[in-house]
C-alpha cells in the first residue's frame, strides 16, 4: 500500500510540474508595463544622448561611441544582456562596407543590439530598431539630433525596460526581442543595411520590424495638437501588422493615425528614407512611426529643450504596445502582399 501511495504522489508531482512548465502566462493586458514608460525617464535619457558632449553622435565618431557606451550600460542597469548568439552587444560595421557607395571617410562603426528571450517562441524575432547615429559637428556647432533621432532611441531603451519589468513579474514575451539602435543611417540606412545583408537571426525567422525615427515634435500640419503619429508601411507587406497598429492604438493609446506619408505617390518617399525598409525589402513586415518634418529638421537646432516629452512619451507606448501584441499573439503576421 504504501508503494502504491508513494508512486501516485510522485505522478501527482509530476504532473503538476509538468502544468507549471507547459503553462502560458496571461499576456493579455500590457497597460501596467506600458504606464512604465513616461516622460520624465524618457527626458532623462535624451538630455544624456543628445547632450553636447556626444558631438552629434556622428558615424564612428567618438561621441557616437560614448551614446553607444549610455546606451549599453542602461541596457546592463536594467539586467537586459545582448542575445546569446553574439559575442557582445556591438555589430561591427566595417568602414569598407561604410564607404562602398559613396566614400565620405567613415571609420569602423557598430549596431547596438540587446535581447529579451521569449518564452514560447524563442526562435521568431521581433525586431524594435532606431538609428542612434546624426551629422555631427559642423563649423563648431554641435547637430544634438534630439529628435532625430534621439527621440527613437531613448524610446528603445524605455520600452525594453518595461518588457524586462514584465518578464520579471511572469508576463515575458512568447517570441523574442531584438532591440537594435543601427548607425550609419544618415549616410544612406548603412547600419541596418549591415544588418539585413549579416542578420544575428534568419530573415525568414523575423516577424516584424517596429521602427522609430523622430517621435518627440509636432510638425506643421499639425500645428493645434501633438497627439497624433504617422504611421508609415503597415500596410505594404501585411494586412496583419496594419490590424494590428490600428488596434493597438484604438485600445490603449487614441492617437490620431495619419497615414499621408503612407501614400505610394508620398513625394517625400520617406517609406524608403527610414531603417525598416531594408527590412520590408527582406520580405519582413515592417511599419515606421513618425513626427514629420520642423523648422529643426538637420539644423544645430534639434536641441532636446524643444522635443514634447508628453507625445514622445505616448508615441513610444504606442510602439510597446504594438510590440506587446506582435510578441505574444498566437500566430506572426501574414505576408500577404509583395
């Protein structure tokens, strides 16, 4: 009797370990996580990023270097590594590959990638990207580039750290998190050129790109309110991933969505003057999230006095949460359009 008792306790321990293991963390809200990230953290970060003491953060500069040094160590102050597939949290882009179109004499320079595992999916990658690179020094006077793009990279780091507080409290992604800050974009979207022809994870296993360039102004259509975004290729690849933004903004954030810049005949052609495009051009679908064009757009006046913390504070949950649904939705979004 009691070996009979005994081998039926330990089925009953078995089993349930078994449910511990196999069983899926509710993921179903993401406002507490998204509710992390604010304005002020957010201040914080830019006014370090875009300070003058990063001389503009031009490519292989320097002062490039010394944000690509920030921005790791928040990434190591929040216990968020870079994947276990690389060496460190740098891909090198070398200045051949740098130089090869146009030669402007760039030295050596590096992606910055950091990594959330997920928990059922490990293997699909969602992939959140901004370029941390700007123009420089130019005649003594230091291009911050706060919005541009500033902006998109301190979003990065406050949305990876509301996906690491989430995976700390039980709610972890089910796929897994790429968050790469390229370089080189203001010389042609080098770094994310870099990327996509010597990507960490296959192509084929990227399920998106969200991508972040300029979302702390207001431009001047939009004169009476900064709370809207545009929102840029959502659509191109899949009707998924354009559900997907449109729903997420419907439920958690109630920005205006203006889609002008999405039109095929956009003289502006800014679907191909941002990093996503080299990876809509891979097939991955991609959406890029955006402030327009101000007065300070590439002048020494891109200061980080003048962004409006409170949108890029919203733009920037928007992206979370549009992240939060792609990481743990049942299925990665269709391809359904060439």
């Amino acid at each position: 009797m009691k070996k009979i008792i005994a081998l039926f306790v330990l089925a009953t321990t078995l089993s349930c370990s078994s449910t511990k293991i196999t069983e899926s963390a509710d993921n179903s809200d993401p406002t507490k996580y998204m509710n992390t990230i604010t304005a002020n953290e957010l201040k914080t970060h830019l006014y370090i990023v875009a300070a003058d003491g990063m001389e503009g953060r031009e490519t292989g500069s320097a002062g490039q270097k010394r944000a690509g040094t920030y921005l790791i160590n928040q990434y190591k102050k929040n216990g968020i590594s870079f994947p276990k597939a690389a060496s460190s949290f740098y891909q090198k882009v070398p200045a051949a590959f740098l130089n090869a179109k146009r030669n402007e004499n760039l030295p050596d320079s590096e992606n910055i990638w950091a990594f959330i595992e997920g928990s059922e999916k490990p293997n699909e990658i969602l992939v959140i990207s901004a370029h941390y690179d700007h123009v420089g020094v130019k005649n003594g006077d230091v291009y911050n580039g706060a919005d541009d793009d500033g902006s998109g990279t301190v979003a990065l780091l406050e949305i990876a750290e509301a996906f690491q507080k989430a995976k700390k409290e039980g709610h972890g992604p089910k796929r897994s998190i790429l968050f790469l800050h390229v370089t080189g974009e203001e010389h042609g979207l080098l770094g994310s050129s870099y990327y996509s022809a010597n990507p960490l994870f296959p192509m084929e296993n990227t399920i998106t790109d969200i991508n972040i360039d300029m979302i702390g102004r207001r431009d001047e259509a939009h004169a009476n309110s900064n709370n809207y975004v545009y929102v840029i290729g959502a659509d191109r690849l899949s009707t998924d991933l354009d559900n997907i933004t449109t729903d997420a903004n419907k439920k958690y954030v109630q920005m205006e969505l203006d889609y002008k810049y999405n039109d095929l005949a956009d003289p502006n052609h800014f679907y191909e003057r941002s990093d996503h495009y080299n990876f809509a051009k891979h097939g991955v679908p991609s959406v890029f999230i955006f402030n327009g064009v101000h007065a300070d757009y590439h002048k020494k006046t891109d200061t980080p006095d003048k962004i409006e913390y409170d949108a890029l504070a919203k733009r920037a949950q928007l992206a979370f949460t549009m992240a939060w649904e792609l990481a743990n939705r049942e299925n990665r979004p269709v391809v359904d359009k060439k």
